[in-house]
C-alpha cells in the first residue's frame, strides 16, 4: 500500500469520526433537558378521612322492635338449628353444653336449674343486666364474647339482621306465654356493659 492509499484511508477515518462527533453534538443541543429553576409540583397521595365519600359512615344499628317486626319464626326455626348443638328448646328440655333456652326471653341472666354458668355470665348479671330481655339478646347474639367478656359460649354471633330477627322471633315462641313485642320504630338501648375483662370462665358454662 501506497503512501496515497494510507493517506485516503486515514482521511476517510477522520471524516467518519467527525461526522459522527458532529451528530452527537447537533442531538444534544436538539434534545437536551435543561434543569428549570424550580422543582415542580409534588403530588401528595393521602387517606381519606373516616366518613369520608367513598369510605361511608357506620351503618347505624337496627331498632330490636324493627328485627322482631320483620322476623319470620318458621325461619328462624332453620337459625335455631345452628344453636341445637349446645342448646334444646323443648319445655323441660335438658341442657347441655349450654342451658335449655325454653323461656329464654326475659329469663334472669345466669338463672336456669341444673346448669353450672361461666363467671363472666355471672359477673355480667351481677353488673345490672338480670333479664335476657330481646335487646340483650340481640346484643349477646350480634357477638356474645363482645358483650359478655369470659362467656364459654364459643359461637362467634350472627352478623346479619335478617338471622338474628328470625331467630328472635323463634326464640320468642319457645314459651307457653310469649313476651309481648316491643314497638316498632323505637330507638335502641345502649350496648349493654360489658363484663371485667379480668373475668375467668368456668368449664363447660355459659
């Protein structure tokens, strides 16, 4: 090769690295992001407020008279059966895990013959709750260890209105004199006080 030749190759070299060089510096100045002089907006995401749209306020809870009104006995016989497993219903019946519930509504808390009740029933009646009135048992239904602290009672409760209405209305059945209803439309008593925390269950009781 040639003095000539070497001359071309090298020229074509430095012409292909300037073109090249070239472009890069054309693209940056077409394309660069200048940092501005002050930051954007930051977007702050936050949790909307209890109550809020979307997140809705507690669902008030249903008058005891209103469950009564709208409750069916018959289904609440199919609710009872969720119970037959610790409790009979019959006049006279036995008790067994849990006491005969026959005369259950407006029974004296923690009073049935024959049955051994748990110390939080006990301390329960023994803080004013003394009748299973139909508001104590819609409580005591909704979540019985939420309403009696140390019950041995292991039913986690029926959530559900339309469950516990029928199965008021059932309960209400089981006696030779049914309580009178309470009037539709009242408003609901107060929760009734829990139990001491504190309170030790005694074996195979209510």
């Amino acid at each position: 090769m040639d003095s000539n030749e070497v001359n071309k190759v090298l020229a074509g070299l430095l012409g292909t690295v300037f073109v090249v060089f070239s472009v890069g510096i054309v693209s940056d100045s077409l394309f660069a992001s200048p940092k501005p002089d002050k930051p954007g907006f930051t977007i702050e995401a936050t949790e909307p407020e209890a109550g809020a749209a979307g997140g809705g306020e507690a669902k008030a809870a249903t008058p005891v008279a209103d469950l009564l009104a709208a409750g069916k006995a018959e289904a609440g016989a199919t609710v009872f059966k969720k119970c037959q497993a610790c409790h009979s219903g019959e006049k006279g019946g036995p008790n067994k895990i849990g006491p005969d519930l026959w005369e259950i509504v407006n029974r004296p808390v923690a009073h049935h013959e024959g049955f051994a009740y748990s110390a939080g029933m006990k301390d329960f009646a023994k803080g004013g709750e003394t009748k299973w009135t139909f508001e104590n048992l819609n409580h005591f239904l909704t979540s019985p260890k939420g309403l009696v602290k140390g019950t041995a009672m292991g039913f986690a409760g029926l959530p559900k209105d339309e469950d516990r209405g029928n199965l008021l209305a059932y309960l209400r059945t089981l006696s030779d004199n049914p309580a009178p209803l309470p009037e539709a439309g009242a408003a609901p008593e107060a929760t009734p006080a829990a139990a001491p925390a504190d309170a030790k269950p005694a074996e195979g009781a209510h």
